[in-house]
C-alpha cells in the first residue's frame, strides 16, 4: 500500500497541463504510442517534441512492482501533426495516393510530401508502398513479384481515411482487421519511419531471429523485439543473426475463430517492433521505404505459402545433408578426427558428414589448410568419401590483408578485381579484425565477387574436395566496433535515432554503417549480407560440382532459404537452449529456411550426459541435424551410453565410462544402493559401470557415486 500511495501521488505531481496545441485525454495506457523510443526519456524531452507526459492511469489494474516499465509515459496527442490525402487515382495495380503534411515534427529531415501505393497483387495478397514523391530512396534489393494488373476479386476490402491518412484493411467475410494504422500518427523522416497497426488479437507468431518462446503473447504485456543482425550467443531480448520482420496473427472472430493473416515488413534496416496489448504492433526503422505485405490466409499453412510466393521457395537440400553431422571446434590435428570416426566405426553409429571449424586452417586464413597438425587431410578426405562420408569446411567472410603481397591470392586477386567493401566516399578498404587479424570484406552486392569467390573456391576445391560450405560471422562481424581505423561522424554512422540494438551501436561488433556497398551504403544492406554470401556460395557450389548445392548460413535475410540452411548458432549446453531450439527452427520453417537445426548437446559450455541423450533424441527430429562444440568443451557424444541405448531400448541406460578416476575405486553405489558391477583400469584411470539397465523413461535423473582409496 505503501508503494501504491507513492505511485499515485507521482501520478498526480507528474500530471501535464494541456494546451491548445495538445490534446492528451485520459485515455487507456494500452492504447499509448510511444513518442520518446530512445533511452532516459524525460518531462522536458517529451514536451519539446509536443507530445504527452504521464505516468500511467491505469494504476489499479496494475500489478504492485514494476510490471508496467515499458508502458510510455511520452505518448503521441491526437492531434499530432501528420499527412492528410491530397488525391487519390485509381491505377492499373490499384490506387496511387498523394500525401502532404503542412508541419515538420521532431526528428531532422520530415519529408513531407508522399506518395501510397495501393497494389491490389492477388486475390490473397495486398502490398502497400509508401515513399517520397520526390526523391529516389533505398528500397531492399530482393527480387520480389512485380504485379502490374489489380486483382479482380480479392478477399480483403480497403478504406481511406484523408484527414489525418490512414489505411483500414478487413477481411470482406468476417470483417476482421487486417490493418488499421488510424491508431497512431506517421512518421516519415529520412532516418526515422514508424508505423503502427491494430492487432486482430494479442496472439502472433513469427518475427525472428529471436530467442522465444513459439507463441507470442502480449495479452498482458509490452513487448520491443529489435532486427540487425548481430553476432551474439542466442539469448532472449536482442537482436541476433537474422533478420525476418515476418509474422502471423490470430484473428479469433465470433463466425471463424481459426482464421489467421500475416504481415511482412520489406525493410533491412535497423528497426524496432514494438507491441503492445492495445493490441496493436509499430514497426520503427531508420531508412528505406514502408513496403508493407498483408497476406490473408486463412490458414496458417495458406499464409507461409503467401508470404513464400513473395520471397522465394526454400531450396532443395542434396539427400546426404538429411544424415547426421558431426563437428567440433577444436579438433586441432589429424590424429583427433581420425580417432574420433574409429570411435562412430566401432560404436556403429551412422555417420553421414565430417566437418571441420576454423583450428584446420592455416593461420585462420580462408581456403587454406594446417599442413603440419592436419598432415594427409586432403587424402583423408577422399578416403571418407570413397566410404559414402560427405565433407563441409568452413569458411569466414574477413579475408586477411597483412600477407606477405603475392603470398595470398584471395586477397591480392580480390584487391586486383575490386571486389573488397570500402570506407565512405573513398577509394580505399575498410578493414576490420577477425581471427587472422586485419581483414577486409568482399562485397557480395557487386557482381564481380561471385567469379572471385567461385575461383578460389575452386582453387581449394582441387586440393581438398569438400561437398558443402559453411559460411559463419557473416552478419558481418568483427572484433572491433567499426573499422581499425574508426568509422565517420557522418549522419550514418551516428543517426538521429538508433534502434535497441544488442551494443547500443550499429557499428558494435561490426563495420561502419558508413561502409560502401556496390549497392549502396552498409547502413542500408549490413542485415543482407549473410543473404548476399549464401547467394554468391550456392552459385559457385554449383558451377563447382554440378551438383545441387550445400550451404549452412549463419546470418540470414527474408529469401534466404533459397540458397542456404541454416542453424541457431553459439548455442549453450543447457536445457532452455533445447528447449527454444524447438521454436526457433519452426519459425525459420516459417521464414522459408526449412533445413534448419541447431548445435546438438549446445557449442558453449560443457554439457551434461542426461543433456547431450536427451539432445541427441530431439535432434533426430532436426531437419539438420549436427552434433558441434566449442574449443575447451568436452568432446560431448556419450557414445557407449548412445549405443546401447540404440540397441536394446531407446530409455535405457546400460554402460558409462567415467574418465579421469585418479585414485583407486573401492565401491561403487546407484541410486544409494551398492553396485558390485564395475571395473577400475589403473592405468588409463578409466571406471567403467556396466549392467546398469537403468530405466530412464521412468527416473530420468539417477545418482551413481563411488569412493576412491587414499592410497
């Protein structure tokens, strides 16, 4: 009571007088729009931009504590300054709409004249454009569908409300809404757009590449989900290696409560979506143009193949990458590998594909190989795959540029074709650090880049003849924020507004938004390069073999399932990691990456043999399915434990060998209860328990101890 008193006594202190200028009714916190996003918003800040300041209202539907953080205090007024439609045409697509706005509002550059496009694409399928009637913008390079001719009927009815503008999409059988931007005003500047809708109802699924839960429930809660991709071990509330700004929303209407619609958001810049139990979302973003799908089911399936027509059908993985693959980081010589395939030889476990991480290189330097710890790999490599075992290597997109000149070819050929990204407004690199040191970046946008990548893919091809490529730290990321040398004070590398971004810069972890693309500048494309290296590596994979190509992309885009598979990344050996492994790959099955998995037993830490079984049992559900871990970590497949498992009961545990027994073993007991059925090998300090049978279905976790002899 208490903090009650306390809080409606600041509620009152805080109160704002209205002025003219101002209309700030009391109206439901839900229904809030946030006018101050960035951190530290203030009374004062919020005033100058001529919005409300209040605590929230709602004080006794809200729970004692802190629960309503993120609703805002600084809200847009109804009468906010915003665009009001100044002609509306009738096209061939659809409708053109010419939007005007008479005042500036608060963020530099307000661009003020618009255009809307209202393309009526198919039956199931609107698209909505929003842009400046002046000036050319960045729009995302994806090859989209490009519909000249309305459809003649559709399932959906549009309306347009002038003064201010806003767009109302139904649903013509149930009237649901599909979207309603009435609800908040629009923001167009050059570095700031936001948009809001109304939700059908609090209930989506989508938006990646997040870690969360499958369903996305803001029934009670604010919600900020951030897209740039960024190199980062998947944890929840950031942003990670992918960007898929792709969701679908439960409508739940009296006549069909089955019935759902998506959205997809075409914009690769960095943005925030905000959502709230209104319910209604805001896509905020800091560059391009509102290119705005609504897609309308009405089934879910009917709507991941809407959204798949947009932006291209997943690939067809070759048949052997659907076995089972086995990696580690850290296998440091030859002798490791090869100890580790007698080890699945003797245990008869199917092996289908050997990897490699970035220990077999030389000097961490791409198409290259450690000819002293990893003396005989290219024949070992033949070897597998005259025995059916196929072989993926990795590689990294910085390419090392402190060779000795004429030492290097990807490095001197890629300076000679000029296919390395470069500072802003200037002819020379811009280099980064990654784990052979100073690097530069190829620039996948220009055309010249896939003959270069195809070359010296080709030249390492011949030496070791891998059947697939692993493509990682391609969001792209670096070991310092920027460059080496920094990045500018330009307006793109320090803009106006800058979304919650996991660092609190757009150049942390990576190049400078600065950086110059073929395309156009990294601050527009940075979340497209991974989609642009899978393009360029499944083009060289093919002229390479001739075969259907493998490649496993770290960081992904909308489209990118068209290229590469993809997995979850620097996962870590624990049981929540399973468990969001499991959303995590239906929403990419959703995005249109369908060969996806994730780091079987978890990359970081060291995992745990009830972990790494239970692991191993889901990830045989995995559309990819790779067992990989880190550098330090213990090799994690419990073989003995798997085997008999495979062969007596798939819950039963019957062997265990625990290594590094330094002293000798007097007594053994299981669950509390004496064990005579064991061996102590002196020498190799190795006790191995047998005869367990353990029934794991029924006591999944079970105790074995043992007492060791001083002497």
């Amino acid at each position: 009571m208490t903090y009650l008193s306390l809080l409606i006594s600041s509620t009152i202190v805080f109160l704002v007088c209205y002025s003219n200028a101002q209309q700030c009714e009391k109206n439901s916190t839900l229904a809030r729009f946030d006018c101050y996003p960035e951190k530290d918003p203030s009374k004062e800040k919020c005033l100058t931009r001529n919005c409300c300041w209040r605590l929230p209202i709602d004080i006794e539907k809200q729970t004692i504590g802190f629960g309503f953080v993120d609703v805002p205090f600084c809200y847009y007024p109804t009468d906010f300054p915003t665009y009001e439609v100044t002609s509306n045409e009738p096209t061939d697509f659809g409708q053109r709409i010419r939007l005007l706005k008479s005042q500036k509002t608060y963020m530099p550059n307000d661009i003020l004249d618009l255009t809307a496009d209202i393309i009526y694409e198919t039956e199931q399928r609107l698209r909505i454009r929003i842009y400046d009637s002046l000036q050319q913008r960045y729009e995302v390079p994806l090859e989209v569908p490009v519909v000249g001719k309305k459809a003649d009927t559709t399932d959906y009815e549009v309306s347009i409300s002038e003064k201010p503008f806003s767009i109302l999409v139904t649903r013509k059988s149930t009237g649901a809404i599909l979207l309603d931007t009435s609800v908040s005003p629009l923001i167009f500047a050059d570095q700031f757009i936001k948009i809001s809708t109304r939700l059908s109802t609090p209930l989506l699924y989508g938006f990646g590449e997040h870690q969360q839960p499958l369903l996305i429930n803001v029934t009670s809660e604010w919600k900020r989900l951030t897209f740039y991709s960024r190199d980062f071990p998947p944890m929840q509330h950031i942003n990670l290696y992918g960007v898929h700004p792709f969701h679908i929303n439960l409508e739940k209407t009296p006549s069909n409560p089955n019935n759902v619609h998506g959205q997809f958001f075409l914009n690769s810049n960095a943005m925030d979506v905000d959502l709230q139990p209104l319910p209604a979302l805001t896509y905020t973003t800091i560059g391009g143009i509102i290119d705005l799908y609504i897609l309308t089911g009405p089934t879910v399936q009917n709507v991941i193949e809407q959204y798949w027509d947009v932006i291209g059908k997943p690939m067809m993985p070759p048949f052997w990458s659907l076995g089972f693959h086995l990696c580690r980081w850290g296998y440091n010589k030859i002798e490791n590998i090869i100890a580790s395939l007698q080890r699945m030889k003797n245990a008869e476990f199917p092996l289908d594909v050997q990897w490699t991480d970035i220990d077999i290189m030389s000097s961490y330097l791409d198409f290259t190989y450690d000819d002293v710890n990893f003396h005989g790999f290219p024949q070992l490599v033949r070897a597998l795959q005259a025995q059916g075992i196929h072989y993926v290597n990795i590689i990294d997109p910085g390419i090392s540029s402190t060779e000795t000149p004429g030492s290097y070819l990807p490095y001197d050929d890629g300076v000679k074709r000029g296919i390395f990204m470069k500072k802003f407004n200037s002819t020379e690199l811009i280099k980064g650090k990654v784990w052979p040191g100073i690097t530069a970046f190829p620039d996948f946008t220009n055309p010249d880049t896939v003959e270069w990548w195809t070359n010296i893919a080709a030249a390492y091809h011949d030496i070791i003849p891998f059947d697939g490529i692993w493509i990682d730290m391609n969001e792209p990321s670096s070991f310092v924020d920027g460059s080496i040398d920094g990045c500018t004070d330009n307006s793109l590398d320090n803009p106006p507004f800058v979304p919650h971004v996991h660092g609190d810069a757009l150049s942390a972890k990576t190049l400078c938004p600065s950086a110059q693309h073929n395309l156009s500048s990294h601050y527009n494309l940075h979340s497209m390069y991974g989609y642009f290296e899978a393009q360029a590596t499944n083009q060289a994979l093919k002229t390479i073999r001739k075969k259907r190509p493998f490649v496993l992309s770290r960081s992904t885009f909308a489209g990118s399932g068209q290229f590469t598979a993809h997995w979850t990344g620097d996962n870590q050996a624990t049981f929540d990691d399973m468990y969001f492994s499991i959303p995590a790959i239906i929403n990419f099955n959703m995005f249109g990456i369908t060969h996806v998995g994730a780091d079987i037993c978890g990359f970081l830490l060291d995992t745990t043999e009830e972990l790494c079984t239970r692991w191993m049992q889901l990830g045989a559900f995995y559309p990819f399915m790779r067992n990989h871990n880190s550098l330090g970590e213990r090799n994690k497949l419990t073989i003995n434990t798997l085997v008999s498992n495979y062969k007596e009961s798939a819950m039963r545990l019957d062997l265990i060998k625990i290594l590094g027994v330094n002293k000798f073993v007097t007594s053994v007991t299981v669950n509390g209860k004496i064990y005579s059925n064991y061996l102590y090998n002196i020498p190799d300090k190795i006790l191995l328990i047998y005869a367990l049978a353990l029934d794991m279905l029924t006591q999944s976790s079970q105790t074995i101890q043992w007492t060791t002899s001083n002497y």
